[in-house]
C-alpha cells in the first residue's frame, strides 16, 4: 500500500512515497501503524509523536489528505497523503508546535468557585471532559486563523509567526471550550462565570457569529454545547450575523 509522506526540515517541504507493507493479508492499519513502520524503515530519520494509542492524548493528530485526523486511530488507505496539521508551525516533519495554544490560556483559566464536592455537574460539563486536545478543531476556524493574518501558518514568512511561547492572541473552540466548562461547573461562582464569558468575547467570540460551525476530533458538539451557548449568553455584546457580513463586505 503506497502512501505519501510530507516531510519538514528547516521550513522546506518534501514529499516521499511509503510503500507499507502489511503483515497480513486481513491488515487495516493504522495512519500510526505506517509511519512506524516507514520510520523502522526506509525513514529512520521520521520525526512524528504519539502517546497513548488509543485516542486518549491527542499528540499524535496529522493532516490525512488535508483534513486533521488522530493517526492511531485513523485507517490506512491506498494514495493517503500524510502531512503535518497544517493549523499549527510545522516544526520538523509532523510534528508541530501545540504550546501556543495551552500558553493563550495562561491567567484565564483562574475564577472564583465554591467547594461543595457534593453537587453534580451537569451532563454537558462531563461531555466536555471528553476532549483530548488533539486540536482537530482548530481547521478552518476563522478566529484561530486570525493568528496567521487570516491564513495558515505555512501562508507566513517564518519571520512573521507568532511567537507561541506568548501564547495565541486570538482563541480557537478548544479555548472556548475550557472557559464554556468553568461557565457550567455548579462551583463556578457568578462572577467567575462573567469573567470567562469576558475572556471568550476578548479571544475573538465575534468570529464564531454566522460561522458554519467547527468539528471535532472526538465527536464533541462544540458548536451546541459551546459555541452556541457563549455567543448566546454574549448577545449584544457581539454583532450579529448581518452587521459581521456588512463589516466584511466594507
């Protein structure tokens, strides 16, 4: 099975074929699967992460034929090419620079909350749990693209980039996300819940007005459960849909 891999090294990009070769007739591999086996390979010098496995970690999200997805739990098909998340600084090969977006929440994450372990959160708090910060989200969204002058971060002189050590200016639904579970924890107190709906409206909330919506990697409805609910709880505080087309327009 012949596959292509992107490669990065010093901000110039190579593609190289894989040819996998199965260990059985039966095998589906998986996206993982191959970039082990060309790394054991033909490509030893293969830079790539992954941890857990079993889609518990996230680190091991790749672009599969543009589109972000969790290599050990992605199949393997004939033609696939594999490419770093085009949404983050590729750094050598696959792997990319993920700190930028932990960093943008430092010191927005702190609110007041009660300690009561015997109130129950509620159902979506702990859907929201299930995030595994594999970042699949960040694709296509228009407020982390701000980042990059509207683009992509392969679009910029390297020169150019943000900084991720200073963390992101503009938010992502993974930011939205953190602040959304802090506005529904039953311990978050009122002015805890207002000082993170101000935070979203400060990463870019504006962004998500109109938006088709973003997806996840896991399955979580970030568009219902938390986008719909922050610009919701924003309302006038963001231009609705028309002003924003309006505003793009001018």
């Amino acid at each position: 099975m012949k596959v292509e891999i992107v490669t990065v090294r010093d901000g110039a990009e190579a593609v190289v074929e894989f040819d996998y070769a199965r260990r059985s007739e039966d095998e589906k591999p998986m996206v993982l699967d191959v970039l082990l086996q060309a790394q054991a390979t033909t490509m030893p010098d293969l830079a790539f992460r992954y941890g857990c496995r079993a889609r518990n970690c996230g680190v091991c999200t790749i672009d599969i034929n543009g589109r972000p997805r969790i290599a050990c739990r992605a199949r393997a098909r004939e033609g696939d090419r594999i490419s770093p998340v085009a949404t983050l600084p590729a750094v050598a090969d696959l792997v990319v620079r993920r700190d930028g977006i932990a960093r943008q929440m430092r010191g927005r994450l702190q609110t007041a909350q009660g300690n009561d372990l015997n109130v129950e959160a509620p159902a979506d708090y702990h859907e929201l749990t299930s995030c595994i910060e594999c970042y699949a989200c960040l694709n296509n969204c228009p407020m982390h693209m701000r980042n990059f002058g509207g683009g992509l971060p392969g679009d910029m002189d390297p020169a150019d980039l943000p900084d991720p050590a200073e963390g992101y200016r503009w938010g992502n639904p993974f930011s939205l996300l953190k602040l959304q579970m802090i506005r529904i924890d039953p311990l978050t107190t009122a002015a805890g819940r207002e000082a993170a709906l101000e935070n979203a409206i400060d990463l870019g909330l504006d962004e998500c007005v109109g938006c088709p919506g973003c997806k996840c990697g896991v399955g979580i409805d970030l568009k219902g459960l938390v986008v719909k609910a922050l610009v919701d709880d924003a309302g006038g505080r963001l231009p609705s849909a028309d002003e924003k087309a309006r505003l793009r327009a001018s």
